[in-house]
C-alpha cells in the first residue's frame, strides 16, 4: 500500500508561493540541475567513477535526461539526452508496472549500467538503447516486434534480457539473436513476471534473476487462472474504461506460482521443487556467488513461516530431486517481515542476514550450514538496510536507527568483532540514504532533515566527505530563500501508549505563535504499517503542513503503534484488529493537545490519504468527541477489499477471524458520525478501489447524514497532476477553514 501521496507537483506549492509557477517540488527544494533527482534515480558506475541521477529540464520537469559527475574533476554534464530515445505509448503492462514502481514521468525514467562500467542500457517506450560510454554512441537494439517490459543487461553484458507477451527473451549482443526462454506465455500464464502483490506488497518487481556467470537464468511461472477476474471501472472526464483485472481480494485465491532455472547452453528448463503448499509466496530470489547454489524465500500464506532455502544445482541432474537446505526458519506469531537483507560472502562459506528474532530487525553473520550464528548488530533500536559489504576489509555497512528512532544514519560493522566495533559515519542530524558503488566502498549520501532540502554528497569508506553532487543550497539564488522566514521547524516529543509504549509526536506552531491565543489543529496522519511520519526529514507533504501553518493552523502528528522502526512488539499490536490501537493512539495525542494551553481543543481535525484515509474514518467514526473535522483520501473502508498479501499479513484470513474483520471496517461505526466530512478518491484507482469510498457514500447516504465529496476523473491512487492538486489542496484548504474557523 502506498504511504502517501507522490508528491512532485506544483500544486500543493501554489498556496504558498502565491501562485508563483512554474516551479515543482523538485524545482523547489533542489537545484535546476538535479531538479528531479532521487534516490530511485541516483546511481554510480560499478567503477565509481562517475554519479550518474535523472534531471528533468527547465522547461519540462516530467522529461528527464541523464545526467552525471565525474568524480576525478567534479564537473556535471548531461550525459544522455533523451531526445535520442525514441517516444510513444507505453503498452498497458508497462503502466501498470511503473504505477507499482511509482515512477512517473517521461524520457530516460530507468537505466542499468554494465559491471564493466562500459555500457548503459535503457528502456524507452517498450524499445532498448545500448549507450557505449567511450564511444558515447547510442545504438537501438533490435529485440523484435511487440513492447519490452523489465530489460536488463547480464552480469557480464554480453547479453539483453527483456519480457514480452509475458515470455522471457534473451538477446545477444556479439550476435544480434534472440532467443525465447519461454514460449507458453498468455493468458493467466506469465513467465519471469512478477504478480500483482508482489510489486504492489512485496517490493519484487521481476520475476527472473541472472546467475553472476552468465550461464543460467532463474525465472518464475505465474498461472493467474485462479485469481478473480475483476471488471473494474476507470471512470474519465470523457468516458469510462472497462478494465478485466485479476485483483486477489483478502481471503480469495493468489496466483500458483513455479520456479524455474533455464539453462543458456542447451536451453534447458528444469523445475525447482517448492514443496507440496501451493498457496504460498515466493518474495525473493537470489544466486549464490558461484553461479551453482540459488537461494529462494518461501513464504507462508498466513506470512508467518518464512524460510530461506538453498538450492544444490550440481547435485542432480533434475533439479525436483536436487539437494534443498533450509539455512534460516523465521517464525512469528504475528507476521514475519521479508527484506533484502541477504548477500552470500564470496571469500567465506557464510552469509549475511537480516532477521528480528531479537524482536529488533539486527545483521547475523550465518555459515552456509544455516548454524554458528553470530549478531553483528543488536541493541532496542533497528537497522534499515544492509547497505554494502567490503569482505578485502571485513566492513559492513548498514543504516539504522541506533542513535536516534527519528533519524537515519549510516554506521559500518566489521565482521570480526561484531556490535563492539559499529562506527556512526554520518555526522549531519537527519535522515541519510546511501548509494554504493558496485566495486568499491565509496558512497553518496542522499540527505535531508527538516530545515535542508535534499543534499547528496560523495563520502569515501570512512564517511569522509569527498565532494558535494549537489549541496541544494539554501541561498540567496535559491527558490526557497524568500520563503524561509516562514518556514516552521516542529517541537520533538514523545507519550506513552495504553501499553507503556512511547508514542513519538512533532508539532509546529503556526507563523507569527502567541502563547496567549488559542489555535485550531490538523493532525496529520498515515498510522499505518511500514510508515513514519515523525521524522527529522525533508518531505514533499509539508509544503502544504507550511501553508496550513501561515493560515494561523497547529500542524500534529504522531506515529502510533503499529507504524514502523520500533521493533515487533510495537508493529504487532494491530495484529488481527486494525483501526483498534492506532485509533487509541491518536486520541491520546489529541487529549496531549487538549493540555496545552495554546490548543483549541474543539477545533481539531484529522487528515490523511490511503492508510490514514483509513485512519481519519476510523478516528472520527470511533471517536467523535475528538475530532470535529475529517479529511479522508483514497481510505480502505473494509479490509475485504484489499488484496491478501498486504491485508492477510495484518489481519489473519477472513474466514478465521471475520469479527476482526466486522470490527477493522468503517462500516460499523457510520451511525456514529455527526458532521464534517470531507472524501477525495481517484475514480481510476487501481490499488485502494474506488469502492471502497463509494460504499461509504452510500451507507452515510443511507444515514442521512450530511459530508462532502470529491472524486476526481481518471486519477489514481497518487492523485498526480497539477491541475488535481491545485484543486485538491484549495479545496482542503477550503473545507477547515469552514470546519474550525467558523
């Protein structure tokens, strides 16, 4: 589930700027020369010889080119022009797939480069582009007829892997042929794709994985066959589309799901045995590094039994027979997280694993016998990510939450002497993303907080600072300086839960505070799983926090229980019963505000989009003396609507836990609605559907009760465009003005 809306338009800007245009979100807070840059786009050459990021232009902002550092001198260049690619339509798989990755946009919108560093490889309007760098000539490769989706060059790029008409192809560079892995690809068969939930839920966006020589090719098989064909409508300005999709509602069918590894030499396919459950998920993949071991995730349908499993590919000539071990069995009460937290040593017969049997997410350094483990991380706090592993060293680096549940930080851990040997190598007080080079441990920082717009820097090993990418500068040049006056910085701060548990909150007070006086609030909110909104970091969704707060507004929020970077015990609260604890939660900030002499405590509301859509009805409904006001987007109104892996993993099945299904509903608690309401969905949303408002319409209809509606023509769940934004945030704006300044 998407935690937010994407925010990268000029609507939400317009408000306060007094209209100012055209400026986007990335115009705003960065520079024009990264004016589009992102993690998702920010990469460096496996040499690390370059830092490569998309930017879109001055005069569009949606069209992108590729541009780079080079690091030896520092100079920025366009590196690819996209005018060089060809432009068109992108086939109905593809949009849906970029609707998954949240990329939007045209031009070069992906690229992969070579382990050689030599060549770039992009896909453009279902075509591939091989850019050679020394060269820098761009050559289109010839890959047949019909739309390319999910290309990617091989470890050692000598060839072109791409899906077409749900078939695995594989084109050869030295030779120009292509050839088919797959050909019984269509209809509900799909080969080497990923499923709905698996890019909606699980983050795994393929569904075939190269072997590191080259020789083999790892892919699954997908029959959709038992999953509910979902005629959907997508309602246009102009018209309405008839969608046929097959969406797995919470307790209905999933896909069956097979894996293969395809052999290059002779064109072998053999089958990797799975076990006898059928209804299960396979939510990641990955070789070993000697190209004769390959490891899958085998994950439960009630996602609490998650094992990792290595397969022997040397050990039988079928590979159904062939020698399978468990090297880990993670198992929960409540759900286990998966992650991609797992790289196999090439030096060493061990690995590295992610895990929260501590009931914090910690690095164990594991041999390959899946025993003898030891915790390289540990401690009441959380690492994110398994960032980069240096074996010549013996470093490993990570990000996690060791000094600060608020803040990101980069650390590293060698692998000798464990949790005793953690180095803290960000210094700046904020939330850091980092981007390694393949082949050696230099690093960009991508950073924010709350008072610096994006910055990324080049770091060396040690996390000495080599060389600003873009110091996002907050001067006199740029966008932001005749705004930063009023810019708010929150007030940090913390309450426990009925629990014990510490809850984390932030509040800004609005421009030009008096003590004296009394404010009405907004509480901001999402609350839901995965998600933190209490952060010391830059965000798209304050902009229009900062105009709320030039409208004489307290902006709140808080990050209840079942949000994420707390540990287990603070996420599996909501187990089985959502809408119960978090709604708990965000009363008792509310009755913190109400203790404040500052607050209005009659005039509070409560906004949020997609979980906390879910939320602001869930909190008004239950607790109607708490919330005058409530601004719902894009909600679940009941988790039978939602697909299986996300709801199912929160919720048990529907048949074995109906009255925590009754109860995690809206619907229930309609009667006990009194007034002020406002809902927005995009009426072409193909994640939270748009039934999911429309069944609330109804039922408060069917009360009699009055509230207000927006929908919006063919919009999605991000609710993007800047004509919808601008529309949407006036309107909002509207609505609590009328709500609790009246």
């Amino acid at each position: 589930m998407a935690t937010d809306m994407t925010y990268n338009t000029t609507a939400e800007l317009t408000p306060i700027l007094g209209g100012r245009s055209p400026l986007t979100i990335e115009r705003i807070h960065q520079s024009p020369a990264l004016a589009g840059a992102s993690p998702r786009g920010l990469s460096m050459s496996p040499d690390g010889s370059r830092v490569t990021y998309l930017a879109g232009r001055d005069d569009n902002q949606d069209f992108y080119d590729l541009w780079q550092m080079d690091i030896a001198t520092g100079k920025r260049s366009v590196f690819i022009d996209a005018d060089k690619l060809a432009t068109g339509e992108l086939s109905d798989e593809e949009k849906a797939r970029r609707e998954r990755q949240r990329i939007y946009g045209q031009g070069i919108m992906e690229y992969f480069w070579s382990q050689d560093s030599q060549s770039i490889l992009i896909p453009a309007s279902g075509q591939l582009y091989l850019y050679q760098v020394a060269t820098q000539s761009m050559k289109q490769l010839d890959t047949g007829e019909g739309f390319v989706t999910d290309a990617r060059l091989s470890p050692k790029a000598n060839f072109v892997s791409f899906v077409r008409e749900q078939n695995l192809y594989v084109l050869s560079l030295e030779t120009g042929k292509v050839s088919a892995i797959t050909t019984d690809g269509k209809g509900p068969i799909k080969n080497a794709m990923a499923e709905f939930v698996a890019q909606e839920e699980m983050d795994r966006m393929t569904g075939y994985w190269w072997s590191p020589d080259e020789s083999k090719i790892a892919f699954s098989r997908i029959d959709e066959s038992g999953v509910e064909l979902v005629t959907r409508n997508e309602i246009y300005a102009d018209g309405i589309k008839l969608t046929q999709q097959r969406y797995p509602y919470a307790g209905k069918a999933n896909v069956t799901i097979k894996l293969a590894v395809a052999s290059l030499a002779d064109n072998q396919t053999q089958w990797i045995d799975l076990g006898a459950e059928q209804d299960m998920y396979l939510p990641r993949v990955k070789w070993h590094p000697s190209s004769e071991k390959l490891s899958y995730q085998w994950q439960s349908r009630n996602q609490q039994v998650l094992d990792l499993r290595l397969v022997d590919l040397t050990r039988a000539e079928n590979l159904i027979l062939a020698k399978q071990q468990t090297l880990m069995a993670e198992r929960s009460e409540a759900w286990v997280n998966i992650h991609d937290d797992l790289h196999f040593l090439k030096k060493q017969d061990k690995f590295i694993w992610g895990s929260e049997r501590s009931g914090f997410k910690h690095l164990y350094l594991i041999d390959n016998n899946g025993k003898n483990r030891q915790a390289l991380t540990q401690g009441d706090w959380v690492v994110d990510s398994l960032d980069y592993v240096d074996e010549s060293s013996g470093w490993v680096y990570f990000s996690g939450r060791k000094d600060s549940v608020v803040e990101r930080h980069i650390y590293r851990v060698h692998m000798e002497k464990g949790p005793s040997s953690i180095e803290k190598l960000s210094t700046r007080s904020g939330m850091h993303q980092v981007v390694f080079a393949d082949n050696k441990p230099v690093y960009i920082d991508y950073f924010s907080s709350l008072s610096q717009p994006p910055q990324i820097s080049l770091h060396q090993e040690t996390g000495k600072h080599l060389a600003w990418v873009e110091q996002n500068k907050v001067d006199a040049d740029h966008p932001l300086f005749d705004f930063a006056a009023l810019w708010q910085m929150p007030e940090f701060g913390h309450i426990k839960a009925e629990d014990g548990q510490i809850l984390q909150h932030r509040l800004f007070k609005p421009v030009a505070f008096d003590p004296q006086k009394t404010y009405p609030v907004v509480v901001r909110v999402y609350g839901g799983p995965h998600a933190q909104l209490v952060t010391n970091s830059w965000s798209g969704a304050d902009y229009f926090s900062q105009y709320l707060l030039q409208q004489g507004y307290i902006v709140f929020q808080l990050d209840n229980r079942g949000s994420g970077n707390r540990g287990t015990r603070f996420e599996s609260v909501i187990y089985q019963n959502m809408g119960d604890a978090e709604v708990n939660d965000q009363k008792a900030g509310v009755d913190y505000l109400r203790s404040l002499p500052y607050v209005d405590g009659d005039n509070i509301a409560i906004y949020g989009h997609s979980y906390g859509g879910y939320m602001a009805l869930m909190s008004q409904f239950k607790a109607p003396d708490y919330f005058k006001a409530a601004i719902s987007g894009a909600p679940v109104s009941d988790w039978r609507l939602y697909d299986t892996h996300y709801t199912e993993r929160y919720m048990g099945h529907p048949d074995s836990n109906k009255q925590g299904y009754e109860a995690s509903s809206v619907m229930p608690y309609v009667s006990n609605y009194r007034s002020g309401l406002l809902m927005y969905h995009g009426m072409a949303d193909d994640n939270v559907l748009f039934e999911n408002s429309t069944r609330v319409y109804k039922a408060l209809q069917d009360e009699g009760k009055l509230f207000q509606m927006i929908d919006y023509p063919g919009s999605k769940h991000s609710m993007r465009g800047e004509k919808v934004r601008n529309h949407l945030y006036k309107s909002l704006a509207a609505f609590l003005d009328s709500q609790l300044k009246q």
